[in-house]
C-alpha cells in the first residue's frame, strides 16, 4: 500500500482555516486512510491504490474539507482555451498510440509540492499506469517548450539529453546505461523506432515511457507547466491527466487546454459524469432509515454533487474519481460523509450457525482414505524456478513459460509437471 507523508503546518496551510491538529488527526481514519506513524510536526498515512488522488495533501484536504464542513460539493476544473497543439504522427500506432496533454500557468512550485508531484506521478505510472504499459506522464517546464510538438518515433540512434544527465546519449545508450532505460526498456522491445515527442526548433522533449529530457526540467523557479501522458489506452490516458489537473489546479495553478489531432486523437473531455441511484439501495445496504436530503448532504461532504431526480438521485462524479464503477460504491460515499462513527452495529435477531460444505466433507474423506493406502498428499505452486522444475529433475526444457520481470527466481516459470 502505497504511503505518503502530511505535515501539519501545510496542512492547515492549504484548509486555510485553523483546525486543531488533534482533530485532523482523528479525521483522517473517517477518509478510509490508515495512520502509520505519528510525530510532532508530521504523520504518515497509508492509503488504498483505487484512490490515487490521496497522493497528495492536496488531495487529502480536498477530503478533509468535505468531511469538516469547509467545503461541499465537487471540485470543478476550470479550463481556458489554450495556444498549444500537440500533433500525432501514425506511426505511434503501433508502439504507444494515445496522447493528451494540458498546460498548467502562473503559479510556482515550493520543493514539498515538486517531491510530492514526483511521488504521486510515480504511484500513477504503479497504479493506473501499470509499471507504465498503459499509461505514463511527462511533467515540463513550460517556458522550454515551442509549439507546436510533434508526437512521432524516431529510430534508436537519435541523441538527446536525458533528465538528470550532462551528456548526450543516443536512444540505445539511454535504454541500456539509465535506471529507467533499463527497468522499463522492455516495454518497446521488438519496436525498431521509438516513440518521442519533439518541439517545432527538433528538441526532443520526453521520450515516453521512459524519460523526459533535461531541457524541460521542473525546478522550484517554474512557474509553467506543460503536463503530458501517452498510452496505449485512451480513457486510462485522460483519467490520468484528470487526476494531474485537479492537483495543479488545487496548487494555485491556471489550466489551459492543448489541442491534440492526428492518429485517432483528439483534444481530451475532462468533464465530470454522472449515475442514477436508487435511496431504497442506500438505505437497505447500510441499514439505516435517511431521507435523500440527508444522502445528498453526505455526498457533499464526500466532495460529490447530487441532486434529486425523479424517485432516484443524480450523482455527479469528477474525472479524478476513477474509483466509482457503480451505484454500491456511491452508497459507499455515502457512508463516508454519512460519517462511518454515526453507523451503529446491531446484534441480528436471530443466531445461525455455520457447517462444512457436502463437497469439501467429501473431500476430507477422499483425503484420508488415500492417505491410509500410503499415498502422499502434494500441495505444489503453480509458480516455480528452472532449478527446481528441470534441473534437479535432470530434464530438459521443453515449452517453458516464464514471468516477464518477476521479482523472484523461485517462483518465474509454470509448471508443466509434478
């Protein structure tokens, strides 16, 4: 579970009202986050990977609000119409086929912020991003940046300025002698050209999934952003970039649209959507007797709109929210602006008691007879080594299926035997 560290003279910074530490403390676990560690001046929370907005204390104090009574109701992007324009040449479709991407302006970067931006960039590439097969994001400053860019694949000999790197170095030299050239070089194996994204004077800026380019390194002095994420999958792409927007946004930055065309592109909808209800599922699921006024209250507080539509009630989910599939996770929502300590447990009424499945007893007698007759019971991983599977077997390898970038030499091929 991924962890991230709140400390609480910014966080009483960014509520922007004076609110006991003791009391953001005990909110906390009313949000769905587990406390790790607790000092004077910081604490430590541990939150679950289907809320990557958490990854942030700006994210966090989007919830905290809610739940004080600061603010209610969604947050809402608010985006201008912006100069820039990315265009997508075909030859991505084959390696890595969608990009989307918006400006962030007028604003700076204190050096938490930047820390926790990397931070939260890496858990998306872990989470959504899937170690960043399906999606990845470049973070630029702005000001390096000359319209319009270019999303194409170049071959492997080009040359360029990694981050974090004085030297020039080619494509293949990036991929075999950097950290992330060699953890995630595997993702554009079997792919001749590489895609890369390149500015209208041929700088290349980011050369994704890999890394960005020196040039448009963010430093505590950038006050402009360019924010880009490539994918193999659209609706993950804008998702991400969702969650990225709402966090700038919440900084103090001003966003402003970048044009995308070419290849099945377009420029990203970031628009909030919406779900019908039922309150009669609300109140059934958590046991309570509310009226909808009461639901829509506490979908407030868990910074979503909601409005009575009919017998049912209209919900209004942001972008960011990629956590809500459907109507039990609103009833969860629910609960949480409800107030998880305001729900009551109850002894049922009646006792029932518990029993053996008629299968797993037959089973258990199967088990125990085949022992009697001098049988041994196995009970053997699917997952195992080469060493284990042929070697000390003394056979040869035959059709062997293995597990790309497995963490352990025990258990990284499928076994084909007893």
């Amino acid at each position: 579970m991924p962890v991230v560290t709140l400390y609480f003279n910014r966080l009483q910074k960014i509520l922007g009202h004076k609110i006991s530490i003791e009391k953001i403390v005990s909110t906390l676990p009313l949000l769905g986050l587990d406390i790790e560690e607790e000092t004077k001046d910081h604490v430590n929370i541990e939150y679950s990977p289907n809320r990557p907005d958490f990854s942030t204390d700006y994210g966090i104090v989007t919830g905290l609000q809610g739940l004080l009574g600061l603010k209610l109701g969604m947050s809402k992007l608010k985006i201008k119409k912006g100069k820039g324009a990315i265009k997508v040449d075909s030859s991505v479709v084959r390696v890595r086929p969608y990009i989307t991407a918006i400006e962030a302006r007028n604003d700076t970067l204190d050096d938490e912020t930047i820390r926790q931006l990397i931070a939260m960039q890496e858990d998306l590439h872990n989470g959504i991003g899937r170690r960043r097969k399906k999606t990845s994001i470049g973070i630029h400053d702005l000001d390096n940046v000359r319209y319009p860019l270019v999303y194409t694949t170049v071959p492997r000999t080009r040359r360029f300025i990694p981050l974090g790197s004085q030297n020039e170095m080619t494509i293949s030299e990036i991929l075999e002698k950097t950290e992330t050239g060699r953890t995630y070089g595997n993702l554009l194996e079997g792919h001749k050209r590489v895609p890369i994204i390149i500015d209208s004077k041929d700088n290349t800026l980011s050369f994704p999934p890999i890394i960005n380019s020196n040039l448009t390194e963010v430093t505590a002095k950038s006050r402009n952003l360019l924010i880009e994420v490539t994918a193999t999958d659209k609706n993950a792409a804008e998702n991400t970039l969702a969650l990225v927007a709402y966090t700038l946004q919440s900084v103090g930055f001003q966003l402003f649209s970048v044009r995308i065309s070419g290849a099945r592109n377009s420029t990203p909808s970031l628009d909030a959507r919406s779900m019908l209800i039922d309150p009669t599922l609300v109140n059934s699921t958590l046991g309570l007797d509310i009226d909808p006024s009461v639901m829509i209250k506490s979908l407030r507080k868990s910074r979503l709109d909601a409005k009575i539509k009919g017998k049912k009630i209209l919900c209004t989910i942001p972008r960011y929210r990629t956590d809500i599939f459907g109507p039990i996770d609103m009833v969860e929502e629910i609960a949480l602006g409800y107030g998880i300590q305001n729900l009551e447990p109850t002894i049922p009424e009646s006792a029932s008691t518990g029993q053996k499945n008629s299968l797993t007893v037959l089973l258990n007698a199967v088990r125990s007879t085949m022992i009697g007759l001098g049988y041994s019971e196995v009970l053997n991983f699917e997952l195992v080594g080469k060493h284990t599977q042929y070697d000390l077997a003394n056979r040869n390898v035959s059709n062997m299926i293995s597990v790309i970038n497995s963490k352990s030499q025990e258990h990284y091929i499928l076994r084909d035997a007893l």
